[in-house]
C-alpha cells in the first residue's frame, strides 16, 4: 500500500520561502504523477500544480507560476514543493497527492499525504 | 473559466437518510472528467468517485456518482455515522481546467 508522508509543520516570516517534501513509501511512484493541493484554513481546496516521474515535466496553477517550483528525487521517491514570496495568504495546509492515471499532473488523486501545517507570520 | 458551484453549502440529515448532492460546472465538462472526495475534521480529503461515476478503491457501494455535462450528482443511499463529513467535487479537464468546487457540509440534524 503507497503512502505520501509529508514533513512537519513550518513558521515562516513573510517574503521568506517554504520547502514541503513528500516521501513515497510502500512502492514507487512509477509513471504516476505527483501534485501539491493548499487549503486555507476553514477554506476550500486548491491545485497548485504538478511533476511527473521519469520525464521531470511539471505544470503549475497560473497563480502560483511565478512563486512555485517543484522537483523529484527518484533515487529516494521523494518530491519538494517550494513556494517563495510568503505573505499571510499562504498560511494553509499543504498537501501532496498522487495522479490515479498516469503521465499527468491532473487527474483524480487517490493517495494524500497527511498534511503538511505552512504558517506565515511576523 | 469553469466554476463548480456546489449546493447545499450545508445539509442537515440524520443516519440512515439518504443524501443527494449536487455539483453544476459553469461549462459543459464534455469528458465527465469529475471526481468527489470526502474530507473529515482534521484529515486529507479521499477519494470517492472519478470519471462521475466509478468508485475509487475500497469505497462502500452506498456512495454513487451520476451526471454529465453541467450537472453532477453523489448520492449517498443510507447515511452511516462516518458520512458526516465535507464533500468536494473536483473537474481536471487538463492542467489549466483543475478546480474544485466549494463544497457540501453534510452535518447531523
């Protein structure tokens, strides 16, 4: 059984960047992609974006375009998120999923790491 | 821009009830690319249903999607006392046309 485990819970100041990884245990990702979904609290979801394995390609939310860069290491099946600029508004819980269909960073997503708590303070 | 609008906003319904949710997209999503997912207090959300009608993995047959073009449905046939939760519909026509709607409380009356 793949799971997504996520690093712990981050305070940042504002204009500083946050880094989230994901582990994959229990398999590999394979062909499968990988994406970043934020949720503010008390508030719905949201896509930020995507990487798929083997080929490196990434696709992001054009809200997040600029401030956004995503990796993998395939050597550790680990996947970074990394969101520069912070402001107040970034203050949410950031999760990684996994792309049920593969080679794509859209889909439904059928495995979600728990959570990872981003705080955006002064 | 697709929108998913997503009503009720709130459902207050007792277990055993049946629930019917719905989920209209401002376009017609054309491929029924449609999931829903589950989230409860303090936990990711899951997956229940993609492609508007199929259950994901391991999900109890009481759970059922249907519709197409602009609106969509999750029924819930009998509500068990861990189906109240937030329900979220989700469109991922392609990397551009990933959104989710806002989602139904589904609360114990």
């Amino acid at each position: 059984q793949v799971q997504l485990v996520q690093s712990g819970a981050e305070v940042k100041m504002p204009q500083s960047s946050v880094n989230v990884s994901c582990k994959t245990f229990g398999g590999t990702l394979g062909t499968r992609g990988i994406s970043w979904v934020r949720q503010a609290p008390g508030q719905g979801l949201e896509w930020m974006g995507g990487i798929i394995p083997i080929i490196g390609s990434t696709n992001y939310a054009q809200s997040f375009q600029d401030r956004v860069t995503m990796t993998l290491d395939e050597s550790t099946n680990t996947a970074y998120m990394e969101l520069t600029s912070l402001t107040s508004d970034d203050t949410a819980v950031y999760y990684c999923v996994r792309v049920r269909d593969l080679l794509r960073t859209w889909g439904p997503f059928d495995i979600w790491g728990q959570g990872t708590m981003v705080t955006v303070s002064s | 821009e697709i929108v998913l609008t997503q009503s009720p906003s709130t459902l207050p319904l007792s277990p055993g009830e049946g629930a019917t949710l719905s989920c209209r997209a401002s376009q017609n999503l054309g491929n029924n690319y449609l999931a829903w997912y589950q989230q409860k207090p303090g936990q990711a959300p899951r997956l229940l249903i993609h492609g508007a009608s199929r259950r994901a993995t391991d999900i109890p047959d009481r759970f059922s999607g249907s519709g197409s073009g602009t609106d969509f449905t999750l029924t819930i046939s009998r509500l068990e006392p861990e189906d109240f939760a937030v329900y979220y519909c989700q469109h991922y026509g392609s990397s551009s046309r990933l959104i989710f709607g806002g989602g139904t409380k589904v609360d114990i009356k």
